[in-house]
C-alpha cells in the first residue's frame, strides 16, 4: 500500500527537495501555505503552494515565474516527479526571460527603432 502525503507535507517536502538543490526560501505567507524559492544570486523564483496565484501574490511577487501547486494527497513519487517538472519549467522559463533581458540590454530603444 502506497502512502500519501497531505498537501500540508507535500509542501513541506517539496521545499526540502528544492533546498536540496540549491534553492533557499526567501518568503512565506502568513498561513504558510505558499513558499517562495530562489536559487542562489537569481532574480526569479520558484512558487509551492496549495491554490492558483492571487491577483494579490501576483502583485507582491512578480519574480515568481513558476508555481508547483500540490492541493491533492500525492504519494513520494509522484511529488519527485511533479518537483522535477516544475524544475524544468523553471529552467525554461528563466532561459526565456535571461534571453529577452539580454537582447533589451543589447539594444534598449529596439522598439523606437522599429518604427523610424
């Protein structure tokens, strides 16, 4: 018989997964029921939560790019590999940004210069 964690422990153990691979928890909502992660000296974080973005959360953290949304029990597996895929869509996600911040750095006016 399989075990599964409640959505409280699944949060608890996907930040401890995160952690161990190199992200640290930079915020938390009062209810402790959203975690903000980041990787050392990165501008973007990683969201674990048991709902969808508020309009609110949004506001407050417009550096979380990703959200791993555990609102279900869910055994060891299956939370392994739903932290995988959220680090993988963080990967995407920050290479698609890391790419567009470069090309605006390398030449800031591109929109003014697309309409002369």
């Amino acid at each position: 018989m399989t075990t599964h964690l409640t959505p409280v422990d699944a949060i608890a153990r996907a930040v401890d997964l995160l952690v161990a691979r190199g992200f640290v928890v930079v915020a938390r909502n009062t209810r402790g029921d959203s975690v903000y992660l980041k990787p050392d000296a990165c501008a973007f974080a990683l969201r674990v939560s048991n709902h969808v973005r508020t309009p609110k959360q949004r506001r407050n953290h417009p550096d979380a790019i990703t959200s791993l949304v555990l609102r279900d029990p869910t055994s060891e597996a299956a939370l392994v590999e739903s932290v995988a895929v959220a680090l993988r869509n963080f990967a995407g996600e920050r290479a698609k940004r890391d790419r567009a911040r470069s090309r605006d750095a390398e030449c800031p006016n591109r929109f003014l210069m697309k309409s002369l």
